[in-house]
C-alpha cells in the first residue's frame, strides 16, 4: 500500500507556499484539537476514578498507595473508595451504597468522609469523627495531609481487618 499525499496547487510559487502553509496549520489545529480533547476526557475519567487530585500534590507514591488500598478494600470486603482533592470548594458526588468517599479541600480547610451503611457501623461514629477531627483536619494546617491520607487509610483498612477476625464462628 501506497500513502499518497496530496499534492498543493497554485498559480504562482507565492500562491503555493501560501496554501501549503493553511494546510500546514489546519493540521496543526486539528491535532491541537484532538489533544485539548483528550486531556479533558482523562479529566472526567480522573474525577470519576479511584484517586482525584486537583492540587497536583500527591506523589506518584502515594496515589500507588490509594490504589492498592482500594484494590484491597475491593477484594477483602467488597467495597470501593474514592479520595478526591480539591484546590478550591468541592461537592460530594453520588455515591452507591458500596463506596466509601474521603475528599479534601485544603485550600478552605474541608475534609469530608462518607462510609457505607455497613462499613459506618462496623467503624463506629467516634473511630470516624476522630479520623476527620484528629486526624484529616489538623493535617490540612500543616500541610501534611497527603501522607495523613495514607494513615487514615491504613487505619481503615486495620480496623476492619481486626473486626473481621471477630465474627463469630471462627
């Protein structure tokens, strides 16, 4: 197969260089197009995903970190997780009743934490409240929220771990 590429006509050379410089830059805007469409269509998908970070502060790291604990809340427990960080205020989307929703906004100094029913009672209110209260919130005041996120999760995932090695039966 042959790629045949098309030739530029004109009636003087001035007129050709002029036409093969549109075509350049129609080419160009297209594809400038295309690429402003896909980053907004990876920025829908990022906000929709497991881990949304709009400060851009979270390290590779520790993004790792939410997506294996999510993977493992996943696989252990059967529920999803969602954090989200936000640079200015933040809605809380619409969650099923199997996903468990931390978002940040440290800019005003938000934190929000949303369980599933099960998972809610199975933490308890207090263990919840001082996750946001002693843990989340003081951390957006010294900046040292992004490693906090991690402890908070760790925390999470300990305390079912050990309430499931409760149940009765075993």
């Amino acid at each position: 197969m042959r790629i045949s590429i098309p030739k530029v006509h004109g009636d003087s050379p001035r007129e050709k260089l002029i036409r093969t410089l549109a075509l350049v830059l129609i080419f160009a805007l297209v594809a400038w197009a295309f690429i402003k469409n896909n980053e907004r269509v990876l920025d829908t998908l990022h906000r929709q995903g497991t881990v949304y970070d709009e400060t851009g502060v979270l390290s590779e790291e520790q993004r790792k970190f939410i997506v294996s604990f999510t993977r493992a809340l996943k696989e252990e427990f059967g529920m999803n997780c969602r954090v989200q960080v936000f640079g200015g205020d933040f809605v809380v989307p619409e969650l099923d009743a199997k996903t468990m929703y931390m978002g940040l906004a440290p800019a005003i100094g938000a934190v929000e934490l949303r369980f599933p029913p099960m998972m809610s009672r199975a933490l308890g209110p207090e263990f919840i409240e001082s996750l946001k209260t002693e843990h989340l919130l003081p951390s957006l005041a010294t900046d040292d929220w992004p490693m906090e996120i991690q402890m908070v999760l760790a925390a999470i995932y300990e305390k079912l771990t050990q309430l499931e090695g409760d149940t009765p039966g075993e």
